[in-house]
C-alpha cells in the first residue's frame, strides 16, 4: 500500500495555495488506497462468512427436523455451535470497536 502525503499548504512567491487531493483519492475515496486488505474489507469478509455459517445451521436444522437422513443431529449441532461462535467473535468486535470509538471522540484536544 502506498500512500502520498502533500503538505497542507504549499507557498509560492508569497500566495498560499489550498492543498490538493491525491489521484487515488479524488474518485474513489480511501477504500481504494486501503486496497482488499484493509480492516474493513476483513470485518466485511468476516460478517459474511459468520451470516453463511448462519444459514447453514438453519438449513441443517431444517433438513434435520424433516427427517433428512444425509444430516445427523452431531452435524446439525457442529454447525449451531460454529454460527454461534462466529456471531459471538463479531459481536465481541463490533464492542470494541464502539468502546473505541468512544474513547477517542471523548478524548479532549
């Protein structure tokens, strides 16, 4: 990841002049200089995989409770317990993340 850092003004023979924007900022926004792995793109990542562990556990339990007999009740309850692990992870994340945030918009400057 490469990032260019123009100072905020620049003097030239006595006018100050605004600063300017790199190009890889101008369209897109900062998701393009974070590129696929930025923390973002990991938390996304991540609440996607815990939302399919989710819905494979309710599809199992529904092939489960309609007498499926490809699905065990032990495969079934694996795949409860990954989604419930996997909900409680982000969970814990996302409190942090709050607590964080909160901490430093209260911080004094």
């Amino acid at each position: 990841m490469e990032l260019r850092l123009t100072p905020p003004t620049t003097v030239t023979a006595g006018a100050v002049r605004a600063p300017t924007r790199p190009p890889s900022l101008e369209a897109g926004g900062a998701a393009e200089v974070a590129g696929a792995s930025g923390f973002g793109q990991a938390f996304k990542t991540a609440l996607h995989n815990v939302s399919a562990a989710q819905n494979r556990a309710t599809q199992l339990q529904t092939e489960f409770q309609i007498g499926n007999p490809n699905v065990s009740l032990e495969q079934t309850m694996l795949a409860m317990q990954k989604a419930q692990i996997g909900f409680q992870a982000a969970l814990h994340v996302r409190n942090r993340m709050m607590q964080a945030y909160t901490d430093v918009m209260n911080m004094q400057v």
